[in-house]
C-alpha cells in the first residue's frame, strides 16, 4: 500500500514538474523574442525548476502560473504562440509597450484568463476568433492599437456568457460597428468601439 502511495507522489511530483518546466518554457519563449532595454525580465531565468521565483510572474500553491504583470515595462517585439501553454493563466497584462505584429490565436486556449490587457500597443491584424474560447473573461482590453477587420462573432457572443464586463477595442482600425451594452444577471458588458482615421 505504501509502494503504491509512494508511486502516486512521485508521478504527481513529475507532473507538476512538467507543467512548471512547460510554463517556465512559454515564458522564456516570450522572453527571447522581445526586446528588453530595461532589464525587466532579467530574473526570467530558464534553468530555473519553476517561473515562480520571476519577477512580474504569480503563481498558485501549485506552483503554476496564474499573472503575468508586464504593463508599462518598454518592451518591444511581439507576442509568442507559446503563450497559450499557461493552461492555469487568469490575469496577462501587458498593456502600455511597443508590442508589434498579431494576437496569436493559442491565446485561445487559455481558458481560466479572467483578465487580457494588451491595449496600447501595436498590434496588428484581425481579433483571433479562438478568443471566443475565453468564456471566463471579465476584461477585454485591445483598445489603442492597430487591429483591422470586424470584431469575430464568436468573440461577441462572450458577451451572452454573462462574464464579460468590459470589452474595449476603441482606437483601431476596425470595421462595422457594435452598439450594445448587455444586461444578463449581475453583468454588464460595455463595449467600446470607434474609428481610428
């Protein structure tokens, strides 16, 4: 009996270090690809078990990531498909830098964000329809970027979930309009949109 409780500790500790060792590998992702002029992520060190001891990153007693803190840090380049591995994530802020290019669409599988913060940036492209996964996001933030097309109906419908209260893609180049502000239960969905010349 003990052999087989020993055995299950040990296979439970190896996947625990697996995903810490998967999340530390997103993250190092990002980090390689960004440039960092002031040195913020320099405790982002890979050879580390875990991310847990990086600054601008907070994790749960699991020891896996749930907040990913960078607004306002200066950093440029664009942001990883590997991102979407932080299966735990719930906060990812990154608003207020010089990130370029598209939203990759793994971000959609990061289905417990509650929080996506990339507004004022330079992001470019159409809004991934793979955000329409995010049914626990309370705040959108895309606002003050380069994004074109129209919104994708898929991620509109997160407003029917109930969960979403703000969605804010004000100051892009998007098409069509959005006119509604949805009361279901105890949420209010706001969505801000207009036209960037």
């Amino acid at each position: 009996m003990r052999f087989i409780a020993l055995v299950f500790l040990v296979g439970a500790l190896a996947i625990i270090a697996v995903e810490c060792n998967s999340e530390g590998d997103a993250l190092n992702a990002f980090k390689t690809n960004v440039a960092d002029p002031n040195n913020v992520l320099q405790s982002w060190d890979p050879t580390l078990v875990n991310p847990c001891t990086w600054l601008h990153v907070t994790c749960n007693s699991q020891n896996s990531v749930v907040r990913v803190d960078l607004g306002g840090a200066n950093l440029s380049g664009s942001l990883v498909p590997q991102l979407g591995m932080l299966n735990n994530l719930q906060y990812l802020q990154i608003q207020s830098n010089s990130i370029s290019g598209a939203i990759p669409s793994e971000l959609g599988n990061l289905t417990k964000l509650v929080s996506l913060g990339l507004e004022n940036n330079k992001l470019s492209g159409l809004i991934p329809s793979s955000l329409g996964n995010l049914k626990s996001l309370r705040w959108m933030r895309l606002d003050s970027n380069e994004l074109s097309g129209e919104i994708p109906i898929s991620v509109l419908k997160l407003v029917l979930w109930g969960n979403l209260q703000l969605m804010n893609v004000s100051d892009n180049k998007l098409a069509g309009t959005v006119r509604h502000t949805n009361k279901t239960g105890f949420a209010i969905t706001t969505i801000v949109q207009d036209f960037k010349a």
